[in-house]
C-alpha cells in the first residue's frame, strides 16, 4: 500500500493514520497482510493535491500516479522525517503489519541529483531508531538500506530473475513487482501469473532438495537455500490506476483484450479463473483443478514462456489427457491465441465418441474471419448453432495475433461463454460495480442423443489455420461467482 507525503502534511496524518488503521483492520479481516511504502519516484513529478481529485485517462497506464514527495518538496531531506517517524511509530509494533518498504524505484538522477539516495538512506535509520518489529526494504535489488533484497521483474528470462533473488543469500529476497501478463502487439511475456506459480513451485521443489541434500539443489549457480516472496502484479483489483493497460499504450487506447496487469475485476471475479486457482494452490494447497495445464516445464529457469500449437488444416484435436473425472457440469477456460483471419478455433466441452467412431460435443470458439463467437451441438451428423455474438461489437473482442480468453461454463443443458471480459463490463455508467454477465447463454433443448453429451471430455479445437493455446483448464462451477451460474 502506497502512502504519500501530500497526504501525510496536509494534517500532519490525521487522516492518513485513520485511514492507515481502517485500511489495516479490513484487510486482516480478509487474512491479507499489509506492506507500506514511503516513497516513490515513479509517474508524475507535479499535480499532486488534496482540492482536485485526478481524473483517470482511458489507455493512460498509472496517469494519476504522483511521485512522492513530488519535484517542488524535495527540499531539505529532514523535512520528511516527522512523516516516517509518526506513521511507523503508531504501528511499529503492529502484527498487521508485514513489512515497511522507503523507497520504490528511487531514481538517483532525479533533481536534485541523489537525493533520493540520501532520503532512502536517512529514512531507514530513522526506522531502525523506532525498532519497528517489521523487516525494512528498499528498490532496487541489494543495497544498504534494506533488510531484505527487494527486487523488481517484467521478463520471461528467470535466469535474471535467479540472479537478483540469489545476489545476497544471507538477506533472503523479496520480489515487490512480480511481472504481468503478455500484452497485445508486444513479442514476449513479462512475467505472467502462471509462469511466476511455475517457477516459484521449482524453486520449492529445489529448495526441498537442498535441505534433505539431495540434488538438484541450485538454479543459475545459485544454491536454492530459500524461496523468495513475490508479488504477483502490480495491483490487486483493475481500476483506476489503469495498469490494465501496458505503460506505452497511447491514450484512448480500447479496453484490452486481457489486462495487462491485476487479478480482479471490480466485481470480484477473478480475471483468469485458471490463474486464481494456480494462486489458491500455491498459497495454501487447495487444489481446485479438474485438469489444468500451462504448457510450461517444470524449471525455475525458463527462457520464456512456452505454449502449444493446435495444427489446424481440418478438425484437429489437442485432448486434455488426465482428467480427473469426466466432464459434466464446470467451467473450462483457455486462453487462445487466433493467428489468421480465417481461423476458427476454440474448446469442446463434454467431448465424447459416439458408436460411429466419430465425437459429438458443444463446441464453444471463434472465427476469424467472420469474428463470431459460438456455441454449437457437434455430432457425426450436423453441428447446429446454439447460440453466437458479434464480436466486432466489443472494443476488445478477438485481437488477432494476440492472446484472448476464452471461458464456458455449462450447467445441464446450458452453456454460457464469456470472452475477453473486460473492466467496462464490471462497472454501470456510475462507476458501480456490476456483475459480468456472459455473452451468450445457450440451452440445448432438443438433443439429438443427450446420452452422448451429458458428460466426456474436455479438447482444443483448430480449423483451418494454426491456433496457439497458452493454457487449459477444467474447474467445478464453485470457482464462479454465484451469480454467473444462476444461484
């Protein structure tokens, strides 16, 4: 959570400390920890006001972010001391507390030259005078003035990432900004949810190793003495801050396709349900996958991100071998990427084979051409369309040559599909939160044998032209909010 100087002396942190406390109690209501940074040499050098709220720019990544303290209060590097001072010693001993972390991204050239230098370094021997019981960081990487070594990362290239997190092991290390999703129109992954779960879970696996002295116990010459934390994305919930959009996006760019960054949507469901349950996995066990598979090796070094390809050229099919049980009622969900305009391509949920050696299930993908997304009944003999939208009325429908999500829910005899859900389908006019409805609901009323679709598996459709398939899942429609699945 970032605090600001701007706040903090326009009452000498009344409100901010109030806000500081109600701030601490809802989030452990939640089990969520808290870490608080001081400082920030990120965005906007000027603006910063308590009269005039920003207004947010479409497209515009972080617009209402202001540095703190901004350009005209960097003066005498004592003048912040009271702030430090008065927020850490109301809550130096707090258990809600996780860590306090001075500075983010200190620039040493920003005017007047090293000053953030000396602010970073004078505010951490002001915490250590308190005797905060929280660890102390601060950017970049290792350096005097942290505890812990804090380091950030937007890259698939984990040796780098190896490399900073293993620079001082007797500190441990503490990834602050865990990378985001690929964004459309760039060429490589930054660092994305599923790929930061893989590597994490490598590390583990070596550092388990490593304790029973077995090998292999080290990634990129680095002894895997401790796993490091991570924060996965810069922020929890897509909102304001716009980091939705990647930091050199244009302004009134359109809605993308999938957000660059954050895992919630405003009402609150999760921006990939694949991701929220890999995260759910990795922070407490739970295991909520029916199938699950990312396409990515199990090492904590990887190069860059790895995905399949569905050869296309006619029904070509990629099975979702291992299923835990055959499909009937749950929610798949890929994330596709449409690499020709004639392409169609997509999922078949509740695949199964008939007696004439053939499948028959309900296909739920897209064209390329047409930019139809659609819900049919396959069977040996005809392939009826159940239900379809346009999606060439939505600013962030299919993106060619980039990555689209793709999600189906089917209950009975109902499938729902949503496809790029985006933020402006979470919000009313208002800015009030509003649940995502799916663009199509389907109901198969007349089957031609329900027998050979109540249940089966789960595939990956091509048609035509190549797909590529980032990932797969299968989960139980618990994992839905209640309201998209009518309870």
């Amino acid at each position: 959570m970032f605090l600001h100087t701007t706040v903090y002396e326009g009452d000498k942190g009344k409100i901010l400390l109030a806000n500081m406390e109600k701030f601490l109690t809802m989030a452990a209501a939640s089990d969520i920890g808290v870490g608080f940074v001081f400082f920030d040499d990120c965005w906007s050098t000027s603006g910063a006001n308590l009269s005039s709220p920003c207004q947010p720019v479409k497209g515009r990544h972080n617009g209402c972010w202001k540095t703190s303290p901004q350009a005209a209060d960097r003066t005498a590097v004592s003048r912040f001391k009271p702030y430090v001072v008065d927020v850490a010693t109301k809550f130096k001993a707090d258990s809600r507390v996780l860590w306090w972390e001075i500075y983010n991204e200190p620039h040493p050239t920003f005017a007047p030259k090293g000053y953030s230098i000396d602010l970073r370094q004078a505010a951490y021997s002001w915490l250590k005078l308190i005797n905060v019981i929280h660890p102390v960081l601060s950017c970049w990487d290792d350096n005097n003035d942290t505890d812990i070594v804090d380091s950030h990362h937007y890259s698939s290239n984990f040796g780098t990432w190896n490399s900073a997190v293993y620079s001082n092991p007797d500190k441990g290390a503490f990834v602050t900004e865990a990378g985001s999703r690929w964004y459309q129109g760039y060429s490589s992954d930054s660092g994305s949810t599923l790929m930061v779960v893989s590597w994490l879970q490598a590390l583990r696996q070596l550092h388990a190793n490593w304790l029973a002295g077995k090998e292999p116990c080290s990634v990129n010459g680095h002894n895997v003495t401790f796993v490091p934390g991570a924060m996965i994305s810069w922020e929890l919930m897509v909102g304001n801050s716009n980091t939705r959009w990647h930091w050199n996006t244009k302004d009134n760019s359109s809605e993308p396709a999938v957000p660059w960054d954050a895992h919630l949507f405003p009402d609150g469901t999760p921006i990939s349900l694949t991701e929220a349950a890999a995260l759910r996995n990795l922070t407490t066990g739970k295991d909520d996958f029916l199938y699950h598979n990312s396409f990515l090796q199990p090492s904590a070094s990887l190069a860059q991100d790895n995905f399949t390809t569905v050869i296309g050229g006619g029904q070509v099919i990629l099975w979702a071998a291992g299923l835990k049980q055959p499909m009937t009622d749950g929610v798949a969900e890929a994330s596709i990427w449409v690499g020709d305009s004639a392409d169609t391509a997509g999922m078949i949920v509740r695949q199964a084979w008939t007696v004439k050696s053939s499948f028959a299930g309900y296909y739920v993908g897209v064209n390329g051409a047409s930019k139809l997304l659609t819900v049919e009944r396959w069977t040996p003999n005809e392939s009826p369309i159940l239900g379809s939208y346009d999606l060439s009325k939505r600013e962030n429908g299919l993106i060619m040559n980039g990555w689209n999500l793709l999600r189906a829910a089917i209950v009975g005899n109902t499938t729902m599909v949503w496809f790029n859900p985006s933020h402006a389908d979470a919000v009313s006019p208002d800015g009030t939160p509003t649940p995502i409805e799916p663009l199509i609901v389907a109901k198969d009323d007349n089957p031609d044998d329900p027998e050979q679709i109540a249940s089966g598996d789960l595939a990956m459709v091509a048609v035509g032209a190549d797909m590529k398939a980032d990932y797969l899942s299968l989960l139980p429609l618990s994992v839905l909010p209640p309201h998209s699945h009518g309870n």
